[in-house]
C-alpha cells in the first residue's frame, strides 16, 4: 500500500525528471552531430551519468550505463537510445535553435537520449525494489551505417547477460500519453540502393519504317540511389 508522502514523493520525482528532460532535449537540440561525430554528444551524456553515479562504458562515439539491481540478480533488461542527427539545415522558430550549420536533431534522437537520461535519473533517485540489472544504450551512427552491430561486437549483451533489450521513437501524430506499437518487427532500417538502367540513346527508322537501334549509339547508363 502506497502511502500519501510516498506518492507525494514519486509525483515530484516525476515532475523533476520532465523538467531535467526537457533541459538535456533543449540542449541536445543545439549540438547536433552526423554519425559516429557523436564526440560532444558522448561528453554530455557521460557527465551526466557521472552526476547520477552511474558506472558507464566508452566505445567510440557510444556509451553504455550500467545499474545493478537491489539484490543479487543474474541477468539484465537494456534500454536504448540513438545518438545522431541527420544533414539537415534547420529552419525553425524555435527558441534553441541547431548551432551546427548544416545538422539537426530532425528525427527525435535528442528527445530519445533524454528520456534514457530521465529513466536514469528516476531509478537512480528512487528506493523501488529493482529484480534485474538495468543497462543503458546510446547508440551512435543510427542514420546511416549503422551503429548496432559494432556495439553488439564489443559483447556487452554478452557481459551483461542481456536478457531483453527496449527502444522508443517519438512520433509527433501520436496525441500525448499514448503509446503505439505493432506485432512483428516495424520501423525497421531505411537504407539507400542503387538501380542502374542500361539502354539505347538513340533509334533510326529505316525505309520500311521500321524503327531500329541505332548500333553506333553508345548505352547510356544512369544510377539512382
């Protein structure tokens, strides 16, 4: 049974967190950076675990925290995040403006990392019973080479014994307080393929008229990507 002064509590934790997510978004939103460029990125997440004593570890441009639960527990749930912005010249009204001409945070990657970070921040303020380890994943380089299978390399599901591992991606046309989700995998990778069309640049059409190839033409030969 919750108690008054304990929901009292957790109701101003809450508040707390949304106001520090919204702090870490805002600032987030004016440093961003193109994949595995994630250096400043990296810097302000580590100082703010540092702030919350949570143990961490660097790989490249990633980090990855780590909170173990209340007692003894032999496997651990994941939650990440993605790190990076995309090539895009923001043109807003918003009053936190990119200052990185020519990169933005236009898909949502600074909200993500501050709600990974408010997760933190709650769970590391809170004395609720914790039954398994926690880790916590930023993920650079999401947008384009992708960045999940050189972390998943470096063993930490392994190191972890990560049992599960959970993602969230905001989503503007979903009304506030709601969750949306699918059975079956979805919002899966975009990535870009390239076509190449062979063909005859030119036809002749003869007496008969008859149209023909023009066997001097060269192919042409065009690449979409």
């Amino acid at each position: 049974m919750i108690t008054e002064s304990e929901l009292e509590f957790r109701e101003a934790l809450v508040a707390g967190a949304l106001e520090y997510m919204k702090s870490c978004r805002r600032t987030l939103h004016q440093m961003p950076e193109l994949a595995n460029e994630e250096y400043k990125t990296q810097e302000f997440i580590i100082r703010e675990l540092e702030e919350m004593g949570v143990p961490y570890e660097k790989h490249d441009t990633a980090v990855i925290g780590f909170l173990r639960a209340s007692t003894d527990a032999d496997f651990a749930i994941a939650f990440r995040s993605d790190m990076d912005a995309l090539p895009v010249c923001e043109n807003t009204r918003c009053s936190y403006p990119s200052l990185n001409p020519g990169k933005m945070h236009a898909c949502g990657h600074d909200g993500h990392m501050s709600m990974l970070l408010g997760m933190v921040r709650i769970l590391t303020r809170t004395d609720v019973r914790r039954s398994c380890d926690f880790v916590f994943v930023f993920q650079p380089a999401e947008e384009s080479v992708g960045g999940a299978a050189p972390l998943i390399k470096t063993g930490f599901i392994e190191r972890y014994n990560v049992r599960q591992i959970f993602g969230i991606h905001l989503h503007p046309s979903i009304p506030e307080g709601r969750y949306a989700t699918a059975s079956g995998p979805f919002m899966a990778l975009g990535t870009d393929f390239n076509i190449t069309a062979k063909s005859i640049t030119a036809i002749t059409v003869n007496c008969a008229g008859v149209i023909v190839p023009d066997a001097d033409a060269p192919a042409a030969t065009a690449n979409s990507s």
